[in-house]
C-alpha cells in the first residue's frame, strides 16, 4: 500500500468517487456478506455501465450477486459467497459461474487473506495453514514447500493479491480521510493494506478531535485514502451498526426472480437522494 494521498481536498460525490474505477480495474470490497458492504458504491459502479471488473472479498453475498446480476465483472477471487443464512445462495453470481460468464478463483477466507497479506507485507507469497486434503491448491496451481528450517513439514503458500482499489464502507471519516468503524473491521484492515489505493464510502464526517481522541480506533490513515464520498445509508439494503439493520423486505424484493433490476436501482437511498436534490 502507497502512502502517498496527502492532499488537503479528498471528498467528493458518489458518482466521482466510482469514476475513479476503470473498467478492468481489481477491487476488494469491504464488509462481509449484509453487513457494512460499500454498496452505494457497487449500484455506481452499475450506473456508470462499469466493465471487465474483478472482485476481491472473503465473504461477498449482495455485492458479487448484483454486479454479476449487471455484468459488470469478468472475473471473482472470493471465498464464501452467500446471502446469509435467511435468504441462501447468491442466485446471479452461482448463474454466472455455471455459465462461465465469469472467471472464477476459489478459495478459503484463510486462503484469500493470506493472498491479501503477501501483498501487504511486500512478499510474493503467503504460507496457509488448512489447506492440506483440499482441492483449493490443485484448482488454483498453489505451490506446497518443505520447512526451510527442517521440520519435515509442508506448507502451502499463495501468491501474493494486490487488489487495484480496497473500497470501504465507513461509520466515520474526518475531512483529512482518515476512517473509523464501528464493530467488526471484517477484513477491511487488510483489503486496505493490499491495495493500491484506498476509496472510502462513509455514513457522516466528524470533527479531526473526535479521531485525534482515540486514535486507536483509526481503522484506516488519511494517507492510504485517495478520496471519499459521505453517502448516508450507503450500505442499504444491508445494515452499518449501529446506525441501521438490513432491511430485509427489500433483501426479499430483490431475490425474486422475477424482480426488476432498474426498480432496485431506483428505491436506493442515494437514487432517492438524487432525485430529490
């Protein structure tokens, strides 16, 4: 990860922050499965008619599922991919695997983050535990090595992942970019980490004091941030605790399969919001 995004100016609109994405871009995508997801965000990416993509996340659901859903992507590196336990399997993303409409990586969440963290550490490659009895490395051309130390033990290891972009979808952000969650970071620690650029998508700003209090809890520099757009519910339909649940009518609404894509489109939050301002 580059440290160098130290302008003074870094927020702008939703639409400018997804044209920062060029089509055929790599980006890991925050939060895991309905919760905290940056998808504002991915419904911009869609709008924006968004090409030949490739998707980096250990547990996406509605994120992978829409953007298939729209063909946006050409290719996923992901572990488990569901819509949680209340609604099943990610019906668009499973269609586009079985139809070869996109290339797939399979792996662990273990494994995908061990690829994160090769990237972040500045190495080729990542040892992983758990992999021995799994058909993950014979699918994916991994490579098992002999303990350098003598041991007698093997170790699989993966190759470095360096995602273009890591999106996050934030609880907090001050004017210099610097982030704040609340609850579970999921695996947005790492996802920034790896990536080359850092773009955040947050509930409100706050004041610098407020991080300069606790700067513990600074999840993300201001540094590694390129730029940020302020999207209130900007994780609808899923939840961004504590601020609000998945809404799960509109979860429900959008699995159907004989649902309307553009009328998803229309009841999100920041399509309301357009219209009205």
């Amino acid at each position: 990860m580059g440290s160098g995004f130290n302008q003074k100016n870094k927020q702008c609109s939703l639409q400018e922050l997804a044209a920062l994405v060029p089509n055929g871009a790599s980006i890991a995508l925050g939060g895991s499965f309905l919760h905290r997801g940056p998808f504002a965000f991915v419904r911009e990416l869609i709008r924006q008619e968004k090409r030949d993509l490739e998707l980096v996340k250990q547990s996406p659901g509605y994120d992978v599922d829409i953007l298939c859903r729209a063909g946006v992507l050409r290719r996923v590196r992901a572990g488990i991919v569901a819509m949680e336990g209340n609604f099943g399997l990610a019906p668009w993303y499973r269609r586009a695997v079985e139809r070869h409409e996109i290339e797939l990586e399979e792996h662990a969440c273990a494994s995908l983050t061990a690829g994160l963290r090769a990237a972040a550490f500045g190495v080729p490659f990542q040892p992983c535990g758990g992999l021995h009895g799994s058909s993950l490395p014979e699918l994916n051309g991994w490579k098992c090595l002999d303990d350098p130390y003598g041991s007698g033990q093997k170790t699989w290891v993966v190759p470095a992942i360096r995602p273009d972009f890591a999106v996050i979808q934030a609880s907090e952000v001050d004017a210099k970019g610097n982030v704040r969650v609340h609850g579970t970071a999921h695996w947005d620690r790492i996802m920034s980490r790896a990536a080359g650029s850092v773009l955040v998508v947050a509930e409100k700003v706050v004041d610098s004091a407020v991080f300069e209090a606790q700067p513990e809890s600074t999840l993300v520099p201001y540094f590694m941030v390129q730029a940020y757009a302020v999207v209130p519910q900007g994780a609808w339909p899923g939840s961004c605790w504590p601020d609000y649940a998945i809404d799960y009518p509109a979860v429900e609404a959008y699995m159907d399969k004989n649902s309307d894509l553009r009328a998803h489109m229309a009841a999100a939050p920041e399509a309301r919001e357009r219209n009205h301002g």
